[in-house]
C-alpha cells in the first residue's frame, strides 16, 4: 500500500468518527434529520412505490397472457412444413420457436377403449425447455402435459400410448410444463422428431423477446409461410395486449413522479435549512477547529458526514417501515430493489442538500467567530 493509502485511511475512519460524535452529540438536529428523511421515503413508498409495485402486478398479469405470442394456425392440407423452421431461424427478435403436426388421436395402451388424447409431431431446437425437468428427446418416445397424463390414466409419465389408427406404440417417457404459450393445445401429447425430418405442420407458435417485436415478427412470419393459399392459415397475435402493456406501464409509471419529485423537493429544503441553522449555532466550534489547522475540506467532510449517518438510518426505517405497512394492509409490496434505489436516493439528497450548509462553515473566518461572545 503507497504511503498517501496509508495516510487517507486513518482520516476517512477519523472522520467518520468525528461525524458520527457530532451527530449524536446534536441530538435534536440528527433526529430532527432521520426523522424527515424517513418520512420522506415512507411517503414516496406508501404512494409512487405502491403504485409501482401495482404496475408490476398488472404487467405480470398482463404478461401471463402471453404479450409475447405469435400463433399460427394451418388447415390439414394447406402446405406449411416444418421448413418454415429454417426460414424463421436466426430472427432477431424470435426468443423461442416450435411447430407441431396435425392431432393424431391415441389411447393408453394398457387401457382398452380408453380416453382419446390427440398427439403431436414437434419439431424444435428448444423442446426440452417444456419438459420437467429438462431433458433431451428420446427418439421414438412422447412427453405428456399433466393434463394428458390424467386423461390417459397416467399416474405418472410411465407407460406407452397407441394410435387409433394403428401403428406401432410410443413410450411415454417425460412430463410436459404447459404455460400460456402452450395453453390452447391442451391436453398436450408430443412426440418430437429428429432434425431432419420434414413433417406437416398444423400450429406454430412463436414467441418474440419483448412484446414491442409482435407486430414486426409476426409481419415477418406471414411472408414466410410459403403456403400455396395464405386463406389456409391464420395468424393471431397479442399486438393488442402488447399495446395495452404499453398504455398501463406509460400511465402508471407517469403518475407518482411528479409526487416523489415534490416530496424530495421538500424534503431537500427542509434538511438544507436544518443544516444551516445547525451550522450557525455551532460557528464558534468550526472557528475553533479552522484555527487549530482542520483545513475547509476537513470542515465539508464532517458536515456531510455528520448529515449522511442519520439520514441513511431514516432512509433504511422510512422504507422498511412503509414496506411492512403495506405487507401488513395486504398492497402491493415494491421490489427490494425499489426500496433499497429510494434508500441510497434519499441518503444522496440529504448529503447534496448539506453541500451549502458545509461549504459555508468551512468559509467562515476562525478569528471573527472566536470573537463571537
């Protein structure tokens, strides 16, 4: 460690030191600090935070209708393969993508005259994100949604299914995770096929990375259907969904900044005038110290010092606080990321509102405050 390392690290934890006694030594200017920067955090948390934190449950609600879906949809006979795969590979704004054959009706095999529960070819790079766990395909074998296994009368993924129409039986050897994406093909049962294989395809399903790609992808999609009748196939998206994503999150978002602007606004004010006010009171003892050599960026350090230890106490209180109130009532609750930005926001303005108070008693002339009666 340089010498000038060694030097600094004493006076920052001097300072410290001598912050933290002058803070707890002005008792009623420290509390008076911790108590309006913790009423400042409970109030932008009780108002903009819980606002947020309803936005968040609104998006995700939002979200779980699949914002992010393309659907495609094609009549028995309409020309769209498995190729169209390969056409839509590499597509920027594609997160995830599979297409699944025409339903072929089956039973358990173990169960005559059983329930009929249609199955799927699938063919896609990412398959095994549906399985639970995940789990790369076994050739010749079928993954079963839970829906699917109840209708079979499968306990568990355990067992072989037989198509009505004859053909050989195709062991059931994985669980399927349905989500939204998935959702209207339930009871979902798949046999994924090897790379290569080229197939009819009755449903593709497409999801985009943000829901703002909907409309550009899904324009894209329709180009490359290369279908011989495009009156064969039909494409639903969430277009409208993503657009009232858009519309919730401008307007909730938008209301409570001009709030939190005017709360930190006041709360700035007020702590700049405590601080001014501390800072006359105590001018003897900075003339004090400015004639004994503290240097005016000794007599800053303390001053912001001693206004950021209470502050950051009243940051962490107001927030916890307005966030267990919230819990308690049953509202929604912002994320601790949220909480802890407001924390380390109102710590900041605090020190930022003592910049003047500070730099004032660090200008102010030692021999005429020690003349002060």
């Amino acid at each position: 460690m340089s010498a000038a390392g060694d030097v600094r690290s004493p006076l920052v934890t001097a300072v410290l030191r001598e912050g933290l006694a002058s803070a707890l030594a002005q008792r009623v200017a420290s509390v008076v600090c911790l108590v309006i920067v913790a009423g400042m955090c409970a109030t932008v948390v009780l108002t903009s935070g819980r606002t947020v934190a309803a936005e968040a449950a609104v998006l995700a609600t939002i979200d779980s209708a699949g914002t992010r879906t393309i659907t495609v949809r094609a009549d028995t006979g309409s020309g769209l393969d498995s190729t169209v795969l390969d056409r839509l590979a590499g597509v920027r704004g594609i997160a995830w993508l599979a297409a699944f054959g025409p339903a072929l009706d089956t039973t358990n095999t173990a169960v005559v005259d059983g329930r009929r529960v249609p199955l799927r070819r699938a063919w896609g790079q990412d398959l095994h994100e549906l399985t639970t766990p995940a789990r790369s395909p076994v050739p010749g074998a079928a993954w079963a949604s839970p829906a699917a296994l109840a209708a079979l009368g499968m306990p568990e993924a355990a067992g072989s299914v037989t198509p009505r129409t004859g053909g050989a039986a195709l062991p059931v050897v994985g669980t399927l995770r349905v989500d939204q994406r998935l959702a209207a093909l339930e009871p979902l049962l798949v046999h994924p096929v090897p790379d290569g294989t080229v197939g009819e395809v009755a449903v593709l399903v497409v999801i985009t990375r943000a829901p703002d790609d909907v409309a550009p992808v899904a324009a894209l999609v329709r180009t490359v259907l290369d279908v011989p009748d495009p009156a064969t196939v039909s494409v639903t998206t969430s277009e409208n969904l993503a657009d009232l994503r858009a519309v919730v999150s401008g307007q909730l978002g938008s209301s409570g900044r001009g709030l939190v602007l005017l709360v930190l606004a006041a709360s700035g004010v007020l702590v700049a005038a405590i601080l001014h006010g501390l800072v006359m009171l105590r001018r003897r003892d900075y003339g004090r110290r400015r004639a004994l050599g503290a240097t005016r960026g000794l007599i800053v350090a303390l001053v912001l010092t001693q206004t950021a230890l209470p502050a950051a106490v009243g940051a962490a209180l107001g927030c916890a606080g307005a966030a267990l109130a919230l819990a308690v009532l049953g509202d929604p609750v912002p994320a601790a990321g949220y909480l802890l930005a407001l924390a380390v926001l109102a710590t900041a303005l605090a020190v930022l509102a003592a910049v003047v108070p500070a730099v004032t008693a660090s200008r102010r002339d030692p021999l005429t405050e020690l003349r002060v009666p």
